[in-house]
C-alpha cells in the first residue's frame, strides 16, 4: 500500500546491521537474546503490544524465516495485531456449508478471556518466529557447511590427482636419466 508509514523492529545483530548498512531507520532493536529463551521473547511481546495499544501503531506483521527443512527456508509473514477475526466468525458445518457460530456464555467474560488470551497468543507468535528464524539459520549453516565438506573433498581428490601425476612424471624422468646413463657406460 502506498503512503503507509512503516516502523521497523528487528531482532537479533544480523537482521539490525542488515538494515542498518543500508540506511533504513531501525525504532526498536532487540539484540544479545539467548536462543530459545521464552522470557526474553516475551519482554519483545510486551513491547509490541505496549506500541499496538498505545496507539503508536496500527499493525504488527512479523517477517520472519520459516523452517521447511535443512535446505529450504521460506519468508513468512504473520500479522499478530489486531487479529484477524473473519476466519473465526464461520465454521463449517458437516455438509461443508459455511454457518454462523452462536453466540455463547463465557465464563469469565470475553474481555477478560481476550485480555488473558491476547498476551499469550503475541508472546507466542513472537517466540515461534524467533525458533523458526534460529532453526532455519541452522539449516542453512549445515548445508553450506555440507557443500564446503563436499567442495573440500573434491578439491583434494583433484590435488592427490595433479601430486601422482608429477610425482609419477619425476620418477619416470629419474628412471629415464638412469638408464640413459646405464646405456652410456655400455657404449
């Protein structure tokens, strides 16, 4: 969309000197957290809900790397607030018709179910994409780690290759000169 105004939140060094080295103004940044570390991706939570609710921002999207497997990493998107709520008004019925959910009792009220729920569900979110993003970096290291292993290997198998050839061509040559003199002393 044109003439939207976009804030950029990043997590983890790469992804700040990333944007950094090309001039893009980072709001938030959010570095030096340990892998896995729920807490941490819940101080992150908090600080985009704190922005969201204030008013700050009309969105949060997080872009992240999914994990397909140990070569394939795809960018995902996932927009955590507000939350869509058109999927979540139907359901479908048996026949596959799409109907109305009734409305129902709530104990305790829905406010106090969304304001318990809400929280959960962006800490959540936030902590997935940090394991998605940690474990397709990995995948990615190991399978240039493989191709490194595998370029090494060929690479010595093609070196091994050129030391017998020349040290196969210095004894023929030494075999060569001794029995050139061997037949010089007969003469």
């Amino acid at each position: 969309d044109q003439g939207l105004e976009v804030a950029l939140a990043t997590i983890g060094r790469k992804g700040r000197d990333f944007f950094k080295r090309r001039g893009v103004t980072i709001a938030m940044e959010y570095t030096g957290l340990p892998e896995g570390n729920a807490a941490k991706s819940a101080e992150v939570a908090r600080a985009f809900m704190h922005a969201f609710t204030s008013g700050e921002y009309d969105r949060v999207i997080l872009l992240f790397s999914e994990f397909r497997s140990a070569i394939s990493q795809k960018p995902a998107f996932q927009q955590v607030l507000p939350i869509d709520t058109g999927a979540a008004a139907t359901a479908a019925s048996d026949d596959g018709a799409a109907r109305s959910l009734v409305d129902m009792i709530y104990e305790p009220s829905r406010e106090a179910l969304l304001e318990r729920l809400l929280p959960m569900y962006v800490e959540v979110s936030v902590f997935r994409a940090m394991l998605e993003s940690n474990a397709s970096e990995h995948g990615a290291r190991m399978s240039a780690m493989d191709s490194a292993t595998n370029n090494a290997k060929k690479m010595i198998g093609s070196l091994t290759l050129q030391y017998n050839r020349a040290r196969q061509a210095a004894i023929t040559k030494e075999l060569m000169e001794i029995i050139g003199g061997a037949e010089a002393i007969k003469d």
